[in-house]
C-alpha cells in the first residue's frame, strides 16, 4: 500500500533491508539462488525495481522517513543506504529452505558465524560436560532446560547472550533460562535473517553480548504463497515434510494491508541405529561411542565379605589378605578378585557389586559404567541375555580385546516433532499522520525424546534367620512401608490391636491367607511350614538365586539387609507440548512537517510448555512393592490404612517384580503398582511497552547531510512459572521421590521488571574531501534499571569513513551486558546429574595435577589428602576412617571411595555430578558476605573495511569483499562453578592457600593422624568454609549415591566469577560474472579465530582454546575455538534454472583438553586424540517452471561423508584389556546423505 503525505506526494515508507554485501554482485543471480551475504553494496530501488534487495519492499501506514530510508539491524536510526557500522550477515528465506530439514537452526550452524546449541540433532548446552551430547538424550525438563527446544548460539558464547529479535522485537524466552526457541517463528511468513557479530546493547538492551539474530517477517505482503518440501535420507528414514502458505491484500484503497501465514511441519523419529553410520561405529571393536550408562542386569552389591571364608562358588576357603591381591585397598577386594580369578579385563579389587547371568552364574563388571565384560562364557563372567538385552535396548559388540561391549540403542538421532505456526497481521492508516498495527503469533510443537531405563538404586530386602515383618531396616517410616493386607493392616507377621502394633512370633492369620499356596513357610502343611513366623530368607528365597543366596549366606553379617543393583524396567521417555504466542498492537505515526516518525506497542508473550515422562517410578510404592514376599507376588494394599483406605486407592501386583529373572513375565498391574509418570507445566510470560521516535534534528552543511537520532523507552516485565508433578518436587515430596529424573523445583510466577531509556545519533563530520567522500559517527547509550540488580548503562561509538567510491572502513566500540535471568536469580534449590570434567580431585588415583594422588601431584599431594581427611571426618561427627588397612595398605576411603578408579584412572579416578543449584539467598545463606549477582559485561571492539570493484565492468565489476576484525572480552561472567572445581577449591593449595602445607613434616598417609597435622587441616577448611560448606560426602564410603558413583555431593550457586575472551576476523567475498549463456555466482564466509580464552573460576589461568574443540565451561558453546571455518556457495545460472554446491571447511582441530595440559591443567596423555580436517558438500537446483511455479532439490551431505571420531586415547596399554575407545564429533554432520524436494507457488 502506499501513504499519501500532505501535497498528494506518494513516498516509500519502509524499504526492505536487501542482502547486504554482495548482494549486488549477485544481483542477477537472486531469482534463482539463495543469498548469505554481508552488508557491502547499496541498492537504488526507485531506479532499479528489480534489483534483488528491493523484491518484497512494501509500504505501512505511515512513513518512517524520507524516501528510500531504512532501519538497519544494529541500529534504530533510519537512513538513506544499505549500510551498517557494525558488521552484520544476511540470509534470506531461498537458503533456509535449502535443506532436507525445516530446522532454521540447522541451517544458520552452517555459518561460520554459528555454533550449535540446540538443534534437532545435537545439545550442547549440557552442564559439567565436555562437548555436545545427542538431542534425542535429553528427557529431563526443568526450569531452565526444554528438551526438544532449538535455540543459536552467536560466537559460541552461549544461547543466552545472543538475543534474538522478531522484526526488531524480542521473541518470548521458552523458560526461566531467558533463550529463544526459534522454532516457534512461521516459517511461511520469514522473509530473511539478519545476524549482527558484536554488542548490541546500547541499541536492543540486555543479553545482545555476541550480537543479534533477528528474523524478519514479511510485511505487506499482497497475493498469495505456498511453499511444500519433503526431506528424507537415502535409507528411506527420517522423513520430514513441511507446508507453508501465506496469503495478503490490501484494502480500503490502500489504506491498510492484512495477512495470514501458517507452516505445519511433521519430523520423523530418526533412531541411531537407523543409520549406517552408528550401525557401522558400534560394530568398530575398538571403539565404545554409546556405551550404557549402569548394568543392564540384576544384581547386588555391599556384599561386604572378608578374608579366610568360603568360597560359595568352589566350596573353598577364599585366600587370606596379599595372595594374589598385589593391588588390594581392602579385605572385601581381595575376596571377591580371587572369587572372579582370571577375570579380563579385572575385576576392580575393591568392588562390592555382583551381578547375575540367566543361568544364575555370577559376575562383577569393571565399573559403575561398566559395559565392558569378559566374553568367555563360563562361571563368574557376563553372558547375554537376550530377553533383558531386548527389553533395555542393550546391543552387544565384541572389542578388539576379546570382552563384550553395551551399547544403548534407545537414543533417537533425530528429535522427532508436529509444530504448527500461524501469524496474521495487519495495518490501517487513520488518517496523514496516524496509524495502527497488530500482529499475533502462534506456535504449537511437539517433541518426544528417550533414554535408556533408570538404574535400580536404593532398593533393599531383608534377608536371614530374623522373622520377616515387613519393616525395612534403615530407619525408613514404618508408615510408608507397610507390606501388603486384604484386612487392612497387616504388616508381614505383625498383628495391629487398636492401632498399635503388636509383635509376635505367631503367624499373623491374614499373612496366611495371602501368602499360603505361595510361601511354604506361611502355608500349613508344607514341610517348609513356620509355626513362629516367616524368616526374612524364606519371604525371598523363592525368587533369589542360589548363586546370590550362597554369598548373602556368606557375609560376616548373613541377616544384613541386601541392596539391590541393576536396571529398572522401562526405558525413559519424555513428551514435551509446546505453545507460544505473542500478541503486538500499537500505533505509529509521524509528525507534521518532518521526517520524524514514532511508533508506541505493547508486545506481550506466553509459551507454555507440558511434559510428560514415562518410565519413571515412585521410589517409595517401588520399595512397598519389592520388599514383599517374593519382589510382591499377589501384593496389594490400600493407601490410608488408618482410617480405613479413606479417599485412597488400591494397588496390586500380581506376579510380583521377577527382579533377578529381569522382569520377565511380570504383569501390566505391577508396573502401574510402581509406575510414577512426571508431569511438569512451565509458563513464561513476557510483557514490554515500548517507544520510540527517530529522525532528523539540523543540517550539517560541509558534511551534507542531517544529524539524525533515535530514542525511546521500555518498560519490559519478565516471570517465569514451573510446576513439577509431586514426587519430581523439590522439597516437598520428603516422604517419596522420582526415580529415573532428578527432582526439580517449583517456581510459582516469579520475575523481574526492567525500565531503560536509550539515545543515538548519528552524526555526520565530513564530506567530500580527498580521501574522505564521507565521515561520521555513530553514538548511542542505554540506561537500565533492573528491579533486581539495580542500574546498569551500556553504551557504544561506531564510525564510518567512506575512503572511496569502492572503499569504505568501519569500526567502534560496544559496551554491552546480558542481565541475569530468572533462573539465575531466582532458581531455587534443584539437582542436576552429569559427569564433572575435572573429577574428584580426593582420589589418591586421580590423575589431575592437583589431586591427592602423588603420582601426579608430587609437590602437594599429602596437603590435599589432609584435608580431604578432615572434609570426611567433618561429615562423620568428628570421627575419622582409618588411615590404613589392617595389613597396613593405604585405605582411600579416608578421604575418597575410588570404587572405579583403577579403571578409569586414565579419565581421572572418579567423577564428579552437577551441583544442586540453589538460588542466591541461599548462597548468600552460606556466604552472607557474597555480593548480588550482578549483569556481565562485554566489551566489543570492531574494525573492517568494505571493498567493491571500481570496475564498471567485466568479469570482476561484480566482486566485493568485506574484512573485519573483532575483540570481545566478557567480564564477571554469570554461572555456576562446577562441583570438581568446588572440591578443587576447598582442599588445593593451588586454590585454597591455607592448605599449603598442612602436611609439613609428613612423609606417607600414614602420617597424617598427627594432632597437629590435623588441626592445620581443620584450619584450611575453615578457610575456605564458603566453599567446603557446600561439599558433603558420605561419611561411611565417600559417596553421595550409595554404591554407584564415586563423587562429593555440592550445592552452588550462580555467581559472578572468571573472564571469557575472545578476538577474531570475519571475511565475506562475493563475485558473480557472466558465463556462457549464464551467469557463475560464489559466495565465501570465513571466520579466523585468533584468541578464544577462558578463566573457568578466579585463581585459575587464562587459558586459551584456539585450534581445540573447546570446553563448556562459563556457559560456552563447546566447538567454539575451532581455529577457522569457511562456508561457500558456488553456482550457476541459466534462464529458468540454477544449481549451487555448498561447501562447509572444518580444520584440523585438537581436543580441548590439549589447552589444559599446555597450561599446566591436566596432567600428560589426558587429552584424546582431536579431530581431522572434515569437509561438507550440499548440492541445491531450482527450476522455474512458469511465472507462479517454482521447483527445487536438494542433496545434504551429497557425498555421504561420515563424521569423523573423536575422544580416541592414544595412551592406553592393550596388554591390559583396554580399547581406545571413540565416538562420532557432533559439530559435523552425523546424519548422511539427503534428499530435498519442493516447490512453491506465487501470484
């Protein structure tokens, strides 16, 4: 439509922002080929309609500048040409669709620009880990993560500190964690993607620390679009279709203009082991991507046995302490080692854990991980199991070492999703000066992700000569467990007179009754009959193997309760449901007699997600359940016994849980008796009102131009709501909790509100003069007023000198900051698991330079190991574990349960899980002194040069080059220091400078009981109280997950600590010419890293990344510091048709433990083998098939290449059993080749 000003004058209200650079030069190219172009060329719409930067300019209601004028991303100043200060790339909707996938994220990763976050395929934004992780793995929604969701990560800094912009708006956070999920924008409605590389925070506010991605949308659009593609892989998998269409007009001759667009998407579930190429990896003996996470069999462990018993397996006496037991850490080691003799690879000394074969037989793995088992087939080794294997979805290879390796094929490859999108806007002009705009969103998706079942942990059953009650020993609520009663409250062979509990020895009448005809113990007339009771082993011997009943027999305490060990079930599943929807209105105008215009709105935003998990269990109904007779054959109850089953229902189990037969055979209402599905409802709510005016103030004569400016006002409000189902709740569930998700927490409508006022002007100095065609500068500031942190300001100086008609140099500086969000500020006390790269650094077989191991820390080994001492006497009321063994040998669990290390030395020992995140009054609750967590700060600085061919024609008149430099350093990062750092910083000299010689005068462990050895250790502790009074530890092992990981529990926070830095030149080159009967059109986009350096916490080294695959600490990207990346396109058009290769280059990288150990991190050989130089080809066509009809196909990936392997340890001795281990890189493409096809129609 057009707008008719004063005078009947017809002007140009907003003009589209074209290609930038290089879109000139591939101006004849555009009908036909997708453009990623930087800002380098202008383009004259008036004179050259057709010109390609042009197509799609329409008008609003009313004008917001002179003709021509247009607002550049980066900034609010509307100006006469296509230029940015700052340097900015674009894309347009053509190179979006040229991909098997509808994924938009998928699409910008190709970008050198880009490094992946959350896409359908890969997570890297995982806490504590080392690189990115399959998509499909991640079930556990919390209030800061979606699983499923798709979020950019500009630089690599993180999805946090890249705002992400709707038609210059903010888009509406998907949780408490403040990121965009771009897949709620319509894709029938996506004009093209404008990314700025640098601070951007004096213009759009908070969280523009990298820069800005801002997707624009169609506007005016009038007539009518349908867009279809289908993707699928060469195997006939993955497929996925996607519909678009988006039909406008105007009305009232003009005076205002509507559209509606929606996009309906269908993405397939895409297993791994669909694909060949993981087909392939897990059939490489030497290579253990995959492998699963816990024992995928029924078992035991605290067997606890000693030296000088029967072996229940041979009938002989066990070998005494040091026969055969060379690598002994305690009697129990030594026992079971003999017991597994001649186990390869062998069986840790001091595992306690036995697990059992179908035929009964018995075996030991060599760690919690675990996966990694003898093939031999005979007593004491692993054998398959192909029903249990089937039901957990275990694969088994055999390694180059001769053992069986599992292999979880649960994971999907490809996240598989519905989502629907649909947009409809419009505006009216009410009169010459005034106008009104709406504009609504909606978006609804659905994702699905699995993981292989939960661990069976925490699970008990009596066992021995005492009477069986149904009371399980450990000081649980009796309440709770009360064991199954057809009259209401019968407790195993307990009697109930009047509410009290009545112990007897005479078998309780209702006991028999259930349980006659199947325990013989309870049912007369058996010869297995007790007239005083049930004992606890003939409750369970009937469903007990043998081979386990003789070592529970052979324990020194044979009536000790038996923890049970394994997997459970179900594998774990998670549905997420995902609305959003913005609704914008306002009006904009323009003010009589100038060229200023203005524009006031109110955008208010809600996405909503609903999740649902299966394959998780109540941990209180599973224990009621197992710790029946027989795992709880014919088991029921009714809940609220008390008062008569009121208001309660009733479970039943009626085959009982079959635990060492696998759950083979059980029945659907044993699996609904446990059953505890995880529902959980996140809401985030955005509200911004918003003002803003630009235009000119005064003239400038020598310069020849108008000093402009922009300013406005917002007022934005952010809250944020997650209601986690009861047993996955935080503090409230204390008598029950989920088991196979950690517990989250429950946010009830909490925020903040911000207030900011912003100014720019552009100013121009000079014009005109030699050297000097123009010269101005670009200033602009933001004050903002936080409701939580206080008043922050950012601010920034861009200049621009146009040297030549064909060289023009750009540069500044931006101040700019990302705020903490609600989850960072408000996030109460959740936990999370994941594996902590730096481990536990109390292991005396850790091989960090830093730990308390003396092989590896010769200098201060036996300070750390003081104070580990003291951190688990602290934890035990004062009461130390023995230093030594009785047979003198050094006792680790002093101050650390390596149950794992001998196997995992060459990883670090142990490990340790995510912290439990707390908010910041309860940090402060611990450090009152801590500070208010305060926004980080970036500093960006930029400098470039644009050049275009001064030749008017020719082969290289259409060539243009854009080149520039940036330094972006980021000060007081927001995060959370891991919980290996947190244990680094409470016992290390190197960090804790008051453990710097509490040894003195110690020469071995053994020493380290002296008084005064102590005392000093007591000292260092107090300290660093800050630190060490968030790490516990098990006081009895060390443990914070009885018997399966080897780690100290922490709590932290997030705080403001470390330094990230980093500095780098982008390089874009366009050309086209001319050839043939066609034209040839090549685009290239560079990106050199020069620095990319991490303080992960103070006290640490700067640590610089550069040409390694990087490391996710300070919440970074990893593959971040690749050393350069290159995407080009190369093509060719001939009339109707037109055909372009894409390339993506990735160098030579190593891994980023490399960066530790040349900074004296990580000890020699911790680092795996880093990856080779990998390059990508995508083939695309089109074929305009008449005036309205156009077709298009595509090839990804054209030449099937596979990924390359990564975390390969070239240190390993296969003398020893060991394999090097490898597994795909996620930062290349994983999926193979794929095929597009699509087509559109216009008119």
């Amino acid at each position: 439509m057009t707008f008719r000003e004063p005078g009947n004058r017809t002007i140009c209200l907003r003009a589209w922002l074209a290609g930038g650079v290089g879109l000139a030069a591939l101006a004849v190219a555009a009908p036909a080929a997708a453009q990623v172009s930087s800002q380098a060329a202008e383009a004259d719409c008036a004179a050259n309609p057709q010109d390609a930067r042009c197509a799609g300019i329409g008008t609003s209601a009313v004008p917001s500048a002179p003709a021509e004028a247009i607002v550049v991303t980066g900034s609010r100043i509307a100006r006469k040409d296509y230029e940015a200060n700052s340097p900015i790339v674009t894309v347009d909707d053509a190179f979006l669709k040229q991909s098997a996938t509808a994924a938009v994220e998928e699409q910008l990763n190709r970008l050198p620009q880009f490094v992946v976050a959350e896409s359908s395929t890969t997570l890297n934004t995982v806490s504590g880990t080392s690189g990115p992780v399959a998509a499909g793995t991640s079930i556990q929604p919390s209030a800061t993560s979606t699983p499923g969701a798709a979020t950019v990560s500009l630089r690599g800094v993180g999805a946090n500190r890249t705002l992400v912009l709707i038609d210059g708006r903010r888009g509406t956070p998907g949780n408490a964690n403040g990121a965009v999920d771009v897949s709620t924008i319509p894709s029938a409605a996506l004009q093209r993607v404008e990314i700025i590389s640098g601070g951007a925070s004096a213009t759009y506010g908070a969280d523009a620390i990298a820069g800005v991605t801002n997707f624009i949308l169609k506007r005016d659009f009038q007539g009518v679009e349908i867009d279809a593609q289908a993707g699928v892989n060469q195997q006939g998998d993955g497929f996925e279709y996607q519909l678009s269409g988006i039909v406008g007009s105007d009305f009232d001759s003009g005076r205002g203009n509507v559209s509606l667009a929606m996009s309906v998407n269908t993405r397939e579930l895409l297993m791994q082991s669909d694909n060949p190429f993981y087909r392939k990896l897990w059939a490489d003996p030497d290579t253990t991507s995959g492998g699963l996470l816990g024992v995928a069999r029924p078992g035991i462990t605290g067997i606890g046995l000693t030296p000088n018993q029967i072996n229940p397996a041979t009938g002989l006496p066990l070998s005494t302490p040091g026969a055969g037991c060379e690598f002994q850490v305690a009697p129990r080691g030594c026992v079971l080692t003999d017991y597994f003799a001649g186990s390869t690879p062998g069986v840790p000394n001091n595992t306690t854990a036995v697990y059992l074969n179908q035929d009964g037989s018995l075996f030991s793995p060599s760690s919690f991980f675990g996966a990694n088992y003898d093939a031999r087939g005979s007593v004491g080794f692993f054998k398959l199991w192909d029903a249990v294997d089937a039901q957990s979805g275990v694969y088994w290879k055999t390694t180059s070492a001769g053992t069986l390796y599992g292999i979880s094929t649960n994971t999907a490859q490809v996240v598989p999703s519905d989502r629907y999108n649909f947009l409809a806007r419009g505006n009216y002009e009410i009169n010459d000066w005034i106008g009104v705009f709406a504009q609504g969103l909606f978006s609804n998706s659905t994702t699905y992700t699995a993981l292989e079942p939960s661990a069976a942990s925490n699970l008990y059953i009596p066992w021995g000569d005492g009477k069986y009650t149904g009371a399980i020993s450990g000081g649980y609520p009796q309440a709770v467990y009360q064991n199954p009663s057809v009259p209401s409250a019968v407790i195993g062979t307990q009697n109930v007179v009047n509410g009290q509990i009545v112990t007897t020895y005479a078998p309780n009448p209702a006991f028999i009754d259930i349980y006659s005809g199947i325990l013989p113990c309870a049912t007369r007339g058996d010869p297995g009959y007790n007239p005083t009771g049930c004992t606890n082993t003939e409750a369970f011997q009937a469903v007990v193997p043998g081979s386990i009943q003789a070592l529970l027999n052979a324990r020194p305490d044979p009536n000790a309760r038996v923890s049970l060990a394994g997997m459970l079930p179900n594998p774990r599943e998670s549905y997420q449901d995902v609305t959003t929807y913005t609704l914008i209105a306002g009006l904009e105008g323009y003010v009589p007699g100038t060229d200023w215009t203005w524009e006031a709105f109110v955008n208010h935003g809600i996405a909503r997600t609903i999740s649902r998990q299966t394959g998780m269990y109540s941990l209180n109904r599973l224990r009621a359940v197992i710790s029946a007779p027989n795992f709880g054959q014919n088991f029921e109850y009714t809940g609220n016994q008390y008062t008569n089953g009121s208001g309660a229902t009733t479970g039943s189990c009626t085959t009982g849980l079959n635990f060492f037969g696998g759950y083979q055979g059980i029945s659907d209402d044993c699996r609904q008796a446990i059953a505890e599905d995880n529902k959980n409802i996140g809401t985030s709510r955005q509200t911004i009102v918003e003002a803003n005016m630009q235009g000119g103030l005064f003239e400038i004569p020598w310069a020849g131009d108008d000093v402009r400016f922009a300013a406005g006002a917002t007022y934005r409000e952010a809250r944020y709501e997650f209601l986690p189902s009861g047993q996955a709740s935080a503090g409230r569930e204390f008598l029950d909790s989920l088991v196979g998700s950690a517990a989250s927490t429950i946010m009830e409508n909490t925020g903040y509100n911000t207030r900011e006022f912003y100014g720019e002007l552009l100013i121009p100095l000079v014009a005109d003069l030699p050297l000097i065609e123009s010269f101005s500068l670009e200033v602009g500031g933001r004050m903002s007023d936080y409701s939580t942190s206080g008043t922050s300001y950012t601010y920034k100086i861009l200049g621009d000198w146009q040297v030549t008609d064909w060289l023009r140099l750009r540069g500044g500086y931006n101040r700019a900051e990302r705020a903490p969000n609600i989850g960072e500020q408000m996030l109460e006390m959740q936990r999370s698991i994941s594996i902590d790269p730096i481990g536990d650094v109390c292991s005396t077989r850790h091989n960090n330079l830093f730990s308390a191991n003396p092989n590896a820390n010769s200098s201060t080994a036996l300070d750390v190991q003081a104070v580990c001492l003291e951190l688990m006497a602290r934890d035990n009321g004062g009461v130390y574990a023995p230093i030594t063994n009785p047979d003198g040998s050094p006792n680790p669990n002093s101050f650390y349960n390596p149950a794992d290390a001998l196997v995992r030395q060459a990883v670090g020992g142990g490990f340790s899980t995510a912290p439990r995140v707390g908010t910041e009054v309860y940090r402060r609750d611990i450090n009152p002194s801590a500070p208010v967590l305060q926004p980080e700060k970036a500093d960006t600085w930029t400098v470039g040069a644009v050049i275009r061919s001064p030749l008017a024609s020719g082969p290289l008149s259409r060539l243009s080059l854009t080149v520039d430099y940036f330094n972006i350093k980021i000060s007081d990062p927001i995060s959370v220091i891991g919980a290996g750092a947190q244990l680094l910083r409470c016992v290390s000299p190197a960090y804790n400078p008051a453990a710097a010689g509490v040894a003195a005068g110690a020469t071995s462990s053994a020493d380290l009981n002296d008084p005064e050895i102590r005392a000093r250790a007591q000292a260092a502790l107090a300290n660093a109280e800050s630190t060490c009074s968030g790490v516990f530890r098990d006081p009895s092992t060390g443990l914070n997950f009885t018997g399966q990981f080897n780690t100290a529990d922490t709590v932290g926070t997030y705080g403001n600590e470390g330094l990230v830095k980093l500095s780098g030149i982008d390089a874009n080159l366009s050309w086209s010419t001319d050839a043939g009967p066609g034209s040839v059109f090549l685009n290239l986009n560079a990106n050199y890293m020069i620095d990319f350096k991490i303080r992960a916490f103070d006290g640490q080294p700067l640590v610089d990344y550069v040409g390694t695959t990087g490391t996710g600490a300070l919440g970074v990207s990893s593959g971040s510091s690749f050393e350069y990346k290159i995407f080009g396109v190369l093509g060719y058009n001939l009339g109707p048709a037109s055909i372009s290769l894409q390339w993506q280059h990735l160098p030579k990288t190593e891994d980023g433990n490399e960066a530790l150990y040349l900074n004296g991190l990580a000890a020699e050989g911790s680092d795996q083998t880093g990856l080779p130089a990998y390059n990508l080809f995508h083939l695309n066509t089109s074929y305009q098939l008449s005036d309205v009809v156009r077709l298009r196909f595509g090839v990804d990936n054209l030449f099937n290449t596979r990924p390359p392997l990564t975390n390969i340890d070239a240190n390993i001795d296969r003398s020893l059993g060991q394999i090097p281990g490898g597994s795909y890189s996620l930062f290349h493409d994983t999926l193979g080749r794929r095929f597009s096809f699509g087509a559109n129609v216009s008119f």
